[in-house]
C-alpha cells in the first residue's frame, strides 16, 4: 500500500467521524457556507431578502448531494442516499421555475442525479440528468462554439460570456451521450473545450477567467479578471477547473491535446506552489493582503490525482506529490475537526475582491474529500 494511499485512509477516518454527525445535522438542508454559530446555512429556503442566485438555483447547490453520495458508496448507510436526495428532490424545482438555471446545470445535477443513476440505477435520477444535460446543450452558440455563461452579469444580459468553470460542466453533456447513444451531447462538449483551449490558456499555463465573445459572431471582445485580482492575472480556483476540466474531457474522449492542455496548466500550478501548499486567492495577486483559497486548493489537487491516472508511472509521482503537500496542508492547518463548525475545510474565499475571505464553502468539502478517497483507491466516477 502505498504511503498516499496510507494517509488517505487516516484523514478519511476524521472524516467518517465527522460526517456521522454534520450529515444528521444537516439531512434537510442544501447547505453552502456555516453562519457565525458554525452551523451551515439553507440555499433551498424561500427568503425574500435572498435573490434566486441565493437560493435554490445557487451553483453549488449539488455539492452536499455529492458529499452524501461518496459517503453512501463508501460505507453502504442507507441513511446517506437518503439525505442525498432530499438535494435532488428539491432541485427539480428549478426546472419548472426555469429562469434561474444556468451553465452551472452541471455542478448541481452531476453530484446528485447522475451519482444517484450510477450508484443504484434510479431512472427517475436519470432521466432528471438527462433533463439537465439538454437544457445545458441549449446554452450552446453554434458562431462562437462555446457554452453561454450565466444569464446576467450586474443586471446586464451576457449572452457572449464563457467562463473557465464550465469546464467541469461539460462533463455532464458526456454523459448524456454515452446514456443516450446521441453524439450531439459529446460534440457540443469537445467544441466547447476546444474554443476553451484556444481562448482561455494563455502561453505560460495561467488561465483566464471569463472571456466575451461576439455572439453573433463569435468573435472574441476582451476577457476579464472575474473572481480573480484582476485582468491579466491567475485566479487559482479558475486553474483548478482547467486542470480538472481538461483532464475530464481527456478521460471522456481520448484526445491527447486535452490532457497535454491539462498539464499545461498543471505545470504552472506547480511552478507557482508555495513551500508551505497553502493556495492564494489569485497566484499573481500582491503579497498583502495575503488572501487563502483553500476550495482552490482542494480543486487543483483533485485535477493533479485525475492527471496522474493517464501518465506513465515515473510521470505520475510528480503530480501526486504536489497534490498530497496542498491536502496535507488543508488536513493539518486548514481543517476543522471540532464540532465547532460543520464545515471541514476552512479559509476559502469566493472572489479576491468579495468579502467574506477566509471563510467555508460546501464545495470545498467536497473536493477536499473527493481527493482523499481517489487516493484511497475508492472513489468512483462523478465527471
């Protein structure tokens, strides 16, 4: 056994321990980040002082559905698939609202009716997916070849706007072909990555975060910082998705310039890894402050295990080694064990220039323990 797979198992153990515990806790909720007591908050609750990308159409609303679901395929509790789809129930709301969906369809229905359809063959879960995955293929603008962002950006409709996280979405629309024999799902995904590969990647590895595209002409317009310092710089989480992402498409058609553009990342990633693994907000941000990501962190580490599964053997310890010091730093100095706080991981921040920094995010939970059991060898397949 290899001492990866050793230290996996160990922290996996706080984390069985853990989410005994938090996963009761929180069997109702859709849960995103932990209010000021440390226990999580709702995105399914009708608040009217909550827009609808606060509520139940918030992006990371499939994350703690995928937490479950690990969880479940892990122990074999029927109690987590049942609390898994108290998400997937809720979530169907969002295709009869309509409007509040966006190209995050992906994040919120791959880590629950898809991992639900997979784990034990629902077709009620599967044919919620495959919903999913049509309205996500209707998004797509033949011109520019790329999948539509979000709906608006500041009250303003953005019809040209494509943003680096998608990469991860597309992974929905391969799936869709593979269940329904239909090859369209699959080619709107590999055009999509491919204009991603060519417009977002820029020569050095750094990823761009959102770039706007004429969607009449699908010429491009400019591109910007987004979530990250500003234009021109390297939001981490943003090169997390490109590792992830690229890797996925790779592992979903077998074209080797998606893993090559997936390394490419991979390297600057690596190149930029402080000695400590801890993860800023943005790589090219200033010294001060010195703002942490630690749902970056978990992201690029789970993309760096995915890479190490398709290169040779003596390839592979390069990329696992850098992935086991950034979790290793999440699991010894930026981990909540306690019951304290139902969130494990700690010091994420959505945005450089958003407030709060430093705080919880469900997602980052679940990459940090996705990463965990692909290096205990008992995941199974999500993207």
């Amino acid at each position: 056994m290899s001492e990866y797979k050793i230290w996996a198992e160990e922290v996996l153990k706080k984390v069985r321990k853990k989410m005994e515990w938090v996963s009761e806790k929180n069997r109702d909720k859709i849960p995103y980040t932990t209010l000021e007591t440390g226990s999580y908050d709702d995105r399914s609750e009708e608040r009217p002082d909550w827009g609808a990308d606060d509520g139940l159409y918030w992006w990371t609303n499939g994350f703690w559905g995928g937490i479950m679901w690990m969880l479940y395929q892990d122990s074999g509790q029927e109690q987590y698939a049942q609390i898994a789809r108290v998400s997937e129930e809720k979530l169907k709301k969002c295709f009869q609202d309509f409007y509040g969906l966006h190209h995050d369809i992906g994040f919120m229905f791959l880590p629950t009716a898809v991992a639900d359809y997979k784990l034990t063959g629902n077709e009620d879960s599967k044919r919620l997916a495959m919903f999913g995955a049509n309205l996500l293929a209707g998004r797509f603008n033949p011109v520019g070849r790329f999948i539509r962002a979000w709906n608006q950006s500041n009250g303003e409709e953005v019809p040209g706007w494509a943003i680096i996280d998608c990469m991860m979405n597309i992974s929905l629309l391969y799936w869709a072909s593979r269940e329904s024999g239909d090859p369209r799902f699959s080619h709107i995904a590999q055009m999509h990555a491919d204009t991603a590969m060519k417009n977002f990647i820029r020569p050095d590895g750094s990823v761009r975060h959102i770039v706007e595209f004429d969607p009449e002409t699908g010429e491009i317009v400019k591109s910007y910082g987004g979530q990250g310092y500003g234009e021109g710089s390297s939001w981490t989480r943003g090169q997390g998705w490109a590792v992830y992402g690229f890797a996925n498409s790779y592992k979903n058609t077998g074209k080797r310039e998606y893993l090559d553009a997936a390394k490419k990342v991979a390297h600057y990633c690596m190149a930029n890894l402080s000695e400590s693994g801890i993860i800023p907000v943005d790589f090219r941000q200033p010294k001060e402050p010195a703002w942490e990501d630690s749902c970056g962190a978990c992201v690029i580490a789970g993309g760096l295990i995915e890479i190490a599964g398709y290169v040779p053997e003596l390839e592979k310890e390069m990329y696992l080694r850098a992935a086991v010091k950034i979790l290793k730093a999440i699991a010894d100095t930026r981990a909540d064990w306690t019951r304290n706080c139902d969130a494990i991981v700690q010091n994420c921040s959505s945005a450089y220039h958003s407030n709060p920094h430093h705080t919880t995010m469900v997602y980052a939970d679940y990459y940090f323990i996705e990463a965990l059991y692909k290096l205990a060898g008992t995941s199974f397949c999500i993207w």
